[in-house]
C-alpha cells in the first residue's frame, strides 16, 4: 500500500481544492470560478456540526479551535469566524501555503497553520472545539486511532469534538479489484489514469474504513461520556459524524 502522506503532498502541489473536494469544478483550472462555492459549502458543513453539537449539549465554549486535515482552509475559514482563534493542522506544505492566501482573501486574521504528524507534536495548546472532515478517510485506521486520540486528548475538559470516518465503503466486486490493483500494484495507476484522461502524474486516494465501536471505545476512555452519532451514506460509502463532549 503506497504511503498516503507522499499522496496528499502531491495533491496539495498539483490540485489542492480537487484534493479537498472532489469535483471537476474545483480542479486548479477552475477553481478560479468556482472559489465562492467551495469555500460556502465548506461554511455550510461548519454550520450544521455546530447546530449538532448545540443541539445536543447546548451552547460552548467558542474561545478556540482546531481542524485537523485543514488543507486550503475550507473548514478553517469558516471556523475562525465564528471562534475567537483557530489553529489548521495540515501535513502538506502546499496546502498551508494556499491555506494562508485563503485567509488573506477573506481576511482572517485569528489563525494558525502548524504541519501534521501522526502524533500532533506541532499542536501546544488544548482547544473548546476540534474538528475533522473528510480527512481520516485517507488515513489508515491503525495511524487514524493513534490521531484521534491525539485529538481527543488536546481537547479541553467541557470541550466538545466533532469526527467525520467512514465505517463501511460498498463497492461492486469489478470496483474492489480495480482498488486493490492500483493501491498495491506499483505504476498501474498511471494507466488507470491515462484511461480516465486524467495527468499521469494524479496520485491515489485512499478510502479507509473505521471500526466503529473501537472509536466510541477511544472516546469513552478519554472522557467522552456523552455524545451522538450522525449517518451519511453517499456514493456507497457509509460514514458517520460522530459528536461528543468531554466530561468536565
């Protein structure tokens, strides 16, 4: 299995808001027009986990926040408006890079962008909120419980998280083979892409699946005694949004 880091190091020089979101819409040679949309939609997203989570405990704490998995900054943005400072945790350059161009562009000013490890060593404060979207997915499970427990750990005490994996991805057995042939089998997947009409160059997306129950496990020893599951299901893969707060 190739290294998902190099990969998502690749999309952030190559294609970030492809990588991020994918959509032809947003492909670098795009983006320019269809900026607005996806930086809304990233608001949106940041919206309806807030109403979760107020929903379910009440009004917060909005002193800081972090985002793990930042990329350019479409949770981040929208995030450092409503929270007194944010810091992105990223692991690619790039992205930070274009991260901070975001931020100029809509002039936000109470954020930080520090690099990623599986081990948040970069991060050193706790935070109110900490959120991640679409982003653990490409993580190997393995390497994902060992972040999320990172996460869950630099939360404050009446803090509350908010954790988008998926649990289980369903693909037609053509799909599956397809998968495992260009994530395991070097250089084939520059001839799936030369088939798609995609750069040779495009690198792989992983699509990880989570144990469930071992993620409420996590959450319930490291103090989260209360909190919600939110399902999605969407192009076959079943994901959940997973809310808690941290006894305080």
């Amino acid at each position: 299995m190739y290294n998902t880091d190099d990969h998502w190091k690749q999309w952030g020089a190559q294609d970030p808001y492809f990588g991020v979101l994918s959509l032809d819409k947003f492909r670098k040679e795009n983006i320019d027009d269809n900026r607005t949309e996806f930086f809304e939609s990233g608001a949106e997203v940041v919206s309806r986990v807030i109403a979760m989570a107020t929903r379910q405990f009440g009004p917060f704490n909005r002193g800081s926040a972090l985002d793990f998995g930042s990329g350019v900054g479409r949770l981040t943005i929208p995030l450092a408006q409503r929270f007194k400072n944010v810091v992105g945790v990223e692991i690619s350059e790039a992205m930070i890079a274009e991260a901070q161009r975001n931020c100029q562009r809509y002039a936000v000013g109470n954020v930080d962008f520090v690099k990623s490890d599986d081990h948040l060593s970069r991060v050193a404060q706790k935070f109110d909120f900490v959120n991640s979207c679409l982003v653990l997915q490409h993580i190997p499970q393995k390497r994902g419980m060992t972040i999320i427990s990172r996460l869950l750990n630099v939360l404050n005490l009446g803090g509350t998280i908010a954790l988008q994996f998926p649990v289980r991805r369903r693909l037609p057995l053509l799909g599956q083979l397809v998968y495992m042939i260009k994530h395991n089998v070097p250089f084939t997947r520059y001839c799936f892409n030369l088939v798609r009409g995609r750069r040779l160059s495009e690198p792989l997306m992983q699509w990880n699946e989570y144990n469930l129950i071992e993620v409420m496990a996590l959450c319930s020893v490291s103090g989260i005694r209360e909190f919600a599951l939110h399902p999605n299901l969407s192009e076959g893969m079943f994901s959940v949004i997973l809310v808690g707060r941290k006894d305080a």
